[in-house]
C-alpha cells in the first residue's frame, strides 16, 4: 500500500528504452536513419521531409513518451513510442523510435498521424 502523497515509482515498461538526451545526442552528430515505412508514411500524413521529422523528434519531451513495445519484424527490438500531447510541427504525431546498439544510430521506424 502506498501512504497518501507518496509517489508511485514508474516500472520498467512505463519507462524509455532510450532517454531523449541520448537520441538528442545522436541526432546532434547526424547518427540517425529511418525505416522506409516511416519516410512514407510521415510524407502521406505530413507532407514531412526526413529533416522535419528529426526535428519533430527533437521536439519530444519526457511527458510524451507512452510506452514500450517489441517490433513486429524483429522481436529483438525494443521501440519506445512516442504520443506527444501537444501538436508539434502543427501536428498530431504517434512516432516509434529506437537506438540501434550495433551502429549506434537513432533509428526511425515510424512517424504518422495519430
């Protein structure tokens, strides 16, 4: 049982994968790609060039993140999703993020209307 005003601590699952001063970091140097789907899609939602959308990932803060969920292609890959509740670029944005440890590059796996 919690006492009344304490804090809960979040678990594991509600927490990212990859912190946003990493991917800032990553994004920073120029270590960032993106899955085809995510170029496509964010193209047809947005009309977003690959720049846009590192600079919409640039704009995510802690509060957006929504959870964490394993790739359907590749099960060995944690995404850290990302809801932001509040427009960015003028958008309502649903984006799936990672960092690959082989490469270390900020990997884009989708970024669409919400």
């Amino acid at each position: 049982m919690v006492s009344k005003g304490a804090k809960r601590s979040r678990s594991m699952q509600e927490m990212p994968a990859y912190p946003l001063d990493e991917v800032n970091q990553l994004i920073a140097e120029g270590k960032v790609d993106f899955w085809p789907n995510a170029l496509r899609l964010a193209k047809n939602d947005f009309g977003w060039s690959p720049k846009e959308i590192i600079e919409a990932v640039g704009r995510l803060r802690p509060i957006d993140f929504h959870k964490r969920e394993q790739c359907d292609h590749y099960p060995k890959i944690v995404l850290d999703v990302y809801r932001p509740r509040r427009r960015i670029k003028a958008e309502w944005i649903y984006l799936h993020l990672y960092i690959n440890d082989e490469t270390n590059q900020l990997i884009i796996n989708s970024c669409k209307e919400r």
